[in-house]
C-alpha cells in the first residue's frame, strides 16, 4: 500500500513538473523560431531598403561589425551571426582568413592590412605585441613605462636616453584616443627590442593639461619624423584620408585644412535615425577616397504581446561623397 502511495506521489510531481516547464520550453521555441524569421526577414528588408547615396558592402543578414585598416584597400570583419571572422578586400571582395588569436577580435587595432596592434591597454603589467598577419607570429613590444618609470623629463627636459628608440625607426603610429605611441624598426621582426610603446603620461605633468596626442606630435615634429593616425574615432584628432585631401572630423567629412563640408552627419538621415554619434557611424575611408565605410548600428523591435525587445542589424554600408 506504501508502495502505491510512492508511485502515486511520484507520479503526482512528475505531471506538476511536466505542466509546469513544458508549456514554458514550447513558449521558449516559438519564440526563438518567431524571432529568427523576424530577424531574416527584417535583415532582408535593411539590406534592400539602403540609405540614399550609398551602397551595400556586407548584409545585414551576417549581423557584421567592421573596423577599420589604414588605407581604405582592406575592412575587418566579423560576422556575429555565423561567427566568421576575415579581411574583406574592398578592390576585388576577396576574403582573407586571419590568424586564430583571440586578442585580434578582442581588442586588435590595425596598423596595416598585415600588423595588427595588441594592445595592453596602458598597463604596465599587461604586454602589447604586434601581430603580423602573414605569418600569424607574435612580436612583444618595449613598453616604455619599463624603461622610464619615472618619466622620460629630467629637470623638465627630454630625457636624452629617449632619442635612442627613434633613431633609425621606420614606422611610427598614433592612436590619440589612448594617448599612445609606436614605433617600428626596419627589421622588427628579427629585432623586437627596438619596437617600443609609449604612453603619453610619461611626460608627466606637461600630460595633465596636453591634447589626447599633442605631445607625441610635437616630439615627432622637433625629430622630423612622418607618422600615422591609426585611431579611426576621430574624437582628438581628424581622420585624413588616403591622399590627405579630406579629412573626417566630429559632426562629418570636409575637404582639408578647411570647413568646407562635403557630409554634415545627423541623428536622423534621410528620415532613418542612425546612431547619434558620427564617430560610432564612421568606420574607414573607402580606398579611393570616392566615400567612407558607415555602420548605422543595430536597433530593437519591440514586441507588445511578449513584452520584449529583439536585437537587429543593419547592413555595413559604402556613402559616396559629394565633391561638386
């Protein structure tokens, strides 16, 4: 009798059970299979439905975010939604797989369409390398703060012994968002000690009050030394195209060394509201200087009966310039 009473009891929590997650995994499926044919069909719909003046270089379908390459030839891209992560060729579409690091997709920032900067984020105790592409090698970089821990200053003077790491250097970065500098010998690769990193704090107290990168110019202007902006944010400094002959700052694009605007970016384009901030929006020079890689960022469809928001894309889009 004990016996049936167990199995009843059993039986009893096992059909509570069963009426209680049952309908709510059967909800969860209809959802998610309602929010996939949302999400195929409305990616369709961006992917037609193009701002005015512009043209499409990847679907929205992949849920893509891209970063930009100095010189406009190459885009990084990964596809969020197949997880698929490559060098889009803007000349020719061609996809170049790059190396399996995860630091790339992390938080690479590219010098070249074959270097890509692992950044440290200023921490001394955290190592920036220098990715090359080709080979998928790793090479550290000196970080500076190392060699100077009290600053490179000496009774307000530049601390001679700093000179040394620009001697004979070939290729030199600014990143003005992060206040950061680097610098590349000929051979890097055979010799790694001579690449360095260099923060902007170690001018000490001329840092306080400087510009985001200002100080780094004005070494490489008294060293006569060119270098590049590899910060495509253009929140401290403006973005000059592949020739210099525009340049992209705050509020759009203008045709250098003037305020002649050629785009004046706005909240809402064309009747589609975008992202609010244009540095979020731009994303590279296209490599013919004919217009600029824009990302409008994703939106939110808000479903009444689930009382929900679902995420969704747009398309990553190419926006001609005007030059009439």
């Amino acid at each position: 009798m004990k016996k049936i009473q167990n199995k009843k009891t059993l039986a009893l929590l096992i059909t509570i059970v069963m009426l209680w997650y049952v309908p709510r995994i059967v909800i969860t499926w209809l959802v998610d299979k309602w929010y996939e044919n949302l999400y195929w069909k409305e990616c369709a719909k961006k992917d037609r439905e193009i701002l005015p003046n512009t043209e499409l270089l990847i679907s929205a379908c992949t849920n893509p975010e891209v970063r930009g390459v100095p010189g406009g030839e190459i885009l990084f891209v990964h596809e969020r939604k197949t997880g698929e992560i490559y060098l889009l060729d803007l000349r020719t579409g061609e996809k170049k797989q790059v190396p399996n690091d995860p630091l790339v997709l992390e938080n690479g920032i590219f010098l070249s369409s074959e270097l890509v900067w692992l950044r440290g984020f200023g921490d001394p105790n955290k190592k920036d390398y220098i990715l090359d592409l080709t080979s998928g090698q790793r090479y550290e970089l000196v970080d500076l703060q190392h060699k100077f821990p009290n600053g490179v200053l000496e009774n307000s003077e530049l601390n001679p012994e700093l000179y040394s790491y620009f001697m004979g250097v070939e290729k030199i970065f600014i990143h003005h968002t992060y206040n950061q500098l680097i610098a590349l010998a000929p051979d890097f690769r055979q010799h790694p000690e001579r690449n360095v990193v260099f923060y902007q704090g170690l001018f000490g107290l001329q840092s306080i009050d400087a510009k985001h990168g200002e100080l780094f110019e004005k070494l490489m202007k008294d060293l006569k030394l060119d270098y590049e902006i590899i910060d495509f944010s253009h929140n401290y400094t403006e973005v000059p195209s592949p020739t210099g002959k525009y340049v992209v700052r705050y509020h759009g694009v203008y045709l250098s060394g003037t305020d002649v605007p050629l785009i004046i970016y706005d909240y809402e384009y064309h009747g589609e509201y975008l992202v609010s901030d244009f540095s979020k929006a731009f994303r590279s020079w296209y490599y013919d200087e004919s217009g600029i890689v824009l990302t409008q960022g994703g939106y939110y469809y808000q479903e009444i009966l689930f009382n929900s928001h679902f995420p969704l894309p747009r398309p990553i889009l190419k926006l001609n310039l005007s030059t009439q």
